[in-house]
C-alpha cells in the first residue's frame, strides 16, 4: 500500500496574538509518512533558526535514506528497526549543527528548540520527541496524549508535588528539561505505536497545549476530523481565542486505509523502481 494514499496530512503555525514573529517549524511529507514539529527558543530570531534547522535537517537527510532503507527493516548487528536508528541518527544530526551555529555565532548564543517526529511505516508509527511539544491521538471518542513532556512541571507531577490540575496554573510551564541544540548531545525518546485506519494524530506546540483543554482538542477532532485542514484552523482560532499568547503549529495526520510494507518479491520490486 502506498503510504501517500493511506494517509492524509493537514499543517498550520500561527505567530499567535502576542508574539511578533512565529519560532514555530512544521514540515511534512506524505509521501514518506513523515511531520516535523520544532519550537523554538532563543534570543531575537534564534529560535526561529534553530526549529528551522531541526526541520530542515531531519527531512533533509530523512528524505534521502528512506529512498534506500525499509523503516520496518532490523538492522543486523544492532537489532533495532531503520526507522529507530535513522530518527536517532539525524536527530543527533539536527542537534550538532544547531549546538555549533549556537557556539560560533554570538547572535545564535543559547538557542534551542523542541521536536516531536512522527514516521509512519506498515501499519505503525515511530514517534521520537524531546521537549514539550506533544502528540496525540484521537482513537474513536478517546483523546489520548501519547508523548510525555521533558518539563520541570511533568518531573513535579511524577514526583507527586504537584497535580496535573495544580500545573495548569503554574508559572513554570515553558521549562523543559530537555531541549535540542543546548548541549553537545541529546537523547530523544523513542516508541513505536501500532496504528489503526480512523485514528486522527496530532502533533502540536505548548501554544496549542498551554492555551486549549485536551477536552477542546478533542471535541474539535471528533467533530471536525473529516476536514483536517478546518480541524486545524479551528485549532488555532481556539488558542488564539483564548488569548494566543505563543505561537500555535499544529500537523494532523488521519490514517485513512491500512498501508503494511510490501515484503519478499514486491519490496524487491518497489526498491528497483525507487
């Protein structure tokens, strides 16, 4: 099954009502079943440069060794699948160059930005983030978030400090713990979900998170999940509606048919035409 025509893919960044200009980054491509999502930080317009970067980076180089390896492939002498080790690896790309543009250009000194990637392969999806930037899924009426965030709030909620309700109202929640392009390293977290044709995926920003409930999110992709492209601008009415104070990106992905990778005789066939 050809992955273009079992997904369907919807992308909007909005600067919000506050901000002046948008550090947000979206990138996708259906026809490899890959959405990039960065929020970026930094002084002037660093963090517009680093999520830029990490988006460019990762389709880039993405782009071109999906072209030459299955994502659903083990690889010999690690054992782990391709679309782990080619996310790990590009990820560390993206975060290097980012870390060294940072190092040598004063203006760029400190700038980071969160990710969260999705890669969809035979009936599944690779999910790697680092940050707050989330994902979740709309799996019939139940909304669930999928990623856990890399904040000083989420490490407060494990730790029992605080409730989930309490971190709402806390004037600590743009302090992630983990971001790309600080350090010379970083480790994204990596898991592999089953997918399932209706299943609506979404990829957003804190602007989103921060401003709408998850009820609104998910009463929104109930009602409007047959329009991607109106689910998402309704999306980014909402936050701005209630007062937009970050900027808004958000990508939504709806699984429309399965899509199980060609095997044997017709992965031969399909890598020769490639």
């Amino acid at each position: 099954m050809n992955i273009a025509e079992a997904l369907e893919i919807s992308s909007i960044s909005d600067p919000g009502m506050v901000r002046s200009h948008n550090e947000d980054s979206v990138s996708t491509d259906v026809r490899h079943g890959l959405v990039v999502l960065a929020d970026g930080m930094g002084g002037y317009n660093a963090g517009e440069v680093a999520s830029g970067m990490a988006t460019t980076v990762i389709v880039t180089e993405l782009q071109g060794l999906l072209e030459r390896h299955q994502p659903h492939d083990v690889h010999q002498k690690t054992g782990e699948n391709y679309a782990t080790l080619m996310l790990r690896d590009q990820i560390a790309k993206a975060n290097t160059s980012i870390f060294q543009a940072a190092q040598s250009q004063p203006q760029y000194a400190g700038m980071g930005t969160t990710l969260v990637v999705a890669l969809f392969y035979d009936n599944r999806m690779m999910v790697a983030h680092i940050g707050d930037s989330r994902l979740y899924r709309l799996r019939g009426d139940k909304l669930t978030q999928v990623t856990k965030d890399h904040s000083l709030l989420q490490e407060q909620i494990d730790a029992g400090m605080i409730t989930a309700e309490q971190a709402k109202f806390s004037q600590n929640k743009n302090l992630v713990t983990r971001a790309l392009g600080i350090d010379a390293s970083v480790e994204p977290e990596l898991h592999e979900y089953p997918t399932q044709p209706g299943d609506i995926f979404l990829l957003c920003s804190d602007g989103l998170s921060d401003m709408v409930e998850d009820e609104e999110i998910g009463v929104t992709l109930q009602t409007l999940g047959t329009n991607l492209n109106l689910a998402a601008q309704h999306l980014v009415q909402l936050a701005n509606d209630n007062g937009g104070r970050d900027n808004v990106s958000v990508i939504l992905v709806r699984v429309r048919q399965p899509y199980p990778a060609a095997r044997g005789f017709l992965a031969k066939l399909a890598a020769w035409f490639r």
